[in-house]
C-alpha cells in the first residue's frame, strides 16, 4: 500500500528527488497523459536499490522511465511511483580511449553520448545521433536508425536484475532484434545503470559530418515541430510502416489534435492539445485500415506505461 508522507520522508532522508502529483505529459515526448502519486529521482545506485526494496517490500505498482520518448501514458496517469534516474545515474559518462569504449549512465541524454564519441573521434554511433532518448532506453528497445541499431555497437551492460543484483551482462546475452532486447520479456524488471559501447577509431570531421547528414535528413523528412514518439508503428516485415500508411490514404487522418502526420505518414503527431485516447483512436484506425488494405499488421512501437508485475520474490 503506497503512503505518501512515509515515502516523502524516507526521500528526503536520503536527499531523492521527489515530485507529488506529477503530470507525467511533462515526462514524454508525446506531451500526453495524466499523473502519478509520486515521481521519484535517485541520484545513485544505492539510492535506486533503497527506492525499489521499499516499493517491491510494500508491493507498489512502480515504473522506470528515461526521456519518455516510446511512451505513452493513458490520461487517467499511472497508479503508482515512477522512477527517473537522476544524479550520477543520468550524468556519468568515461571514455577509454585506448579500448575505444564509452561507458555511459542508463539516464544520459544519447546525443551526449553521440558527442562525446565525436571528441574521442570514434565511429559507429553517427545513426543515433537525433534519437530523442537515453542510453539506457536506446538498449532496452534496441534503438536504431539509418541502418544501424544500438546492437551493433553495444559491449556491455551493467545492472541491477529483479532481485537487485549488480550485475554486467555482456551485449551477447541481451537478446537483442529489431527494436527488441531481453528487457522486454526474460529480464523485464532489471534496471539498466549503465551501458558501454566498442567503436572504432575515425576522422572527427568526417564523422561530424555524418552526424549533421543525418540530422538533416531527420529534419527534412520528419515532423520534428509537433511532440511525438517518432516512428508510430515498428517495421513490417517485407515493408515499411510510412510506405502503407501513405498507400493507404491515411495521412492527414485526424481525431481531435491526434494525426497522422502529413509530411511523414510513419508518426502520428500530437498537434497541441491531443490526449491518449485520440492518439489510440488513431492508431487504431490505422492498424484497421492498413490490415484491411494490405494484409499487413502495423504494431504499436511506443510502449504504454502501466503497472508491472511485482518483482520480490
């Protein structure tokens, strides 16, 4: 059973941020979703252990969220502790320049991981750079754009599993496929502190370069003025999502300020004051429609925040 008073006190004790009846649509990109009791922050890994052996010994529904940029939040909010790494968690990056490895905190920004590849002149992360997400979130969904995934760059992770184990795991033990990683089914529950990368040593200037390539192209075809999740629905096998929905005559389709964006059919965009439900009524549609025209199935890509199952056992 959640007590607020108790779990404000056992925060401020331990200096975690804590933020009461927090409006979640300031929490993800797609600006969308109500509130939840309590928005909590550790700064380190102590911190998160203390947060979740209480949360799990008081079987709390909770949530670990990173920029919110594949999520979705219902408009009724989430009934229980939403956890948001802070401090050293959403900060920490070291560059080992002779192994060509970066090692970065689950909660840091992946554009600074990008530039920070960039100043140590190392390649292989020029594709994520403009993915609106956290490294931690870039391994859990296996991030990925321009014909490159974080899988493929990706050594090792370090974290605390369903029992709150630290552990590193190597990429190779992780799972991952298309926008897919153990996280998702055979370790949902664990945290993911931090995540390191192998690259590859290369010319800063060319690798500028490619980066503002990319973003360019990003900005040109992407309808990056309205909030979103990027791309609405995941690939199809043996086509693509923007191809069908296009085909399909279904851009422009609106209900309320959800819509099915006009200058690239792959998003779904909030124009302003959109809720969850008018976002699913689209999606909805579309997934209808694109079945009925084509055959193919479009799947949901941002995942919609709701309680988990209680990991203490």
């Amino acid at each position: 059973m959640l007590d607020i008073q108790e779990l404000a006190m056992i925060c401020r004790q331990h200096g975690i941020g804590c933020l009461l009846n927090e409006k979640l649509s300031s929490h993800v990109t797609f600006r969308v979703g109500g509130e939840c009791p309590a928005l909590l922050t550790p700064n380190n890994v102590s911190d998160t252990k203390l947060i979740l052996q209480y949360l799990r010994a008081n079987q709390i529904p909770h949530a670990l969220i990173g920029r919110g940029s594949n999520l979705l939040v219902p408009d009724q909010g989430y009934p229980g502790v939403v956890v948001k790494l802070g401090g050293e968690l959403a900060n920490k990056i070291q560059t080992d320049a002779e192994r060509c490895t970066i090692t970065a905190a689950a909660g840091l920004n992946l554009k600074k991981l990008c530039v920070a590849a960039l100043q140590a002149s190392l390649t292989g992360l020029e594709f994520a750079y403009g993915i609106p997400g956290t490294v931690g979130g870039a391994v859990y969904m296996n991030a990925g754009a321009y014909d490159g995934e974080f899988s493929g760059v990706l050594e090792r992770v370090r974290i605390l599993d369903s029992r709150l184990n630290d552990l590193v795991l190597s990429a190779k033990d992780l799972n991952m496929s298309y926008r897919h990683s153990a996280f998702m089914a055979e370790l949902r529950g664990a945290v993911i502190l931090s995540a390191t990368v192998k690259l590859t040593p290369g010319n800063a200037e060319e690798i500028r370069a490619k980066m503002q390539d990319l973003l360019g192209r990003r900005q040109t075809k992407q309808p990056l003025e309205y909030p979103s999740a990027g791309s609405t629905f995941k690939r199809p096998a043996g086509s693509y999502a923007s191809k069908l929905i296009d085909e399909c005559g279904l851009k422009g389709y609106r209900v309320g300020d959800a819509q099915v964006s006009t200058k690239y059919a792959g998003f779904v965009i909030n124009r302003g004051n959109a809720t969850y439900a008018e976002i699913i009524a689209v999606c909805k549609h579309v997934q209808e429609v694109v079945e009925a025209q084509t055959g193919y199935h479009l799947e949901l890509e941002p995942e919609i925040l709701a309680p988990q199952p209680n990991f203490s056992e």
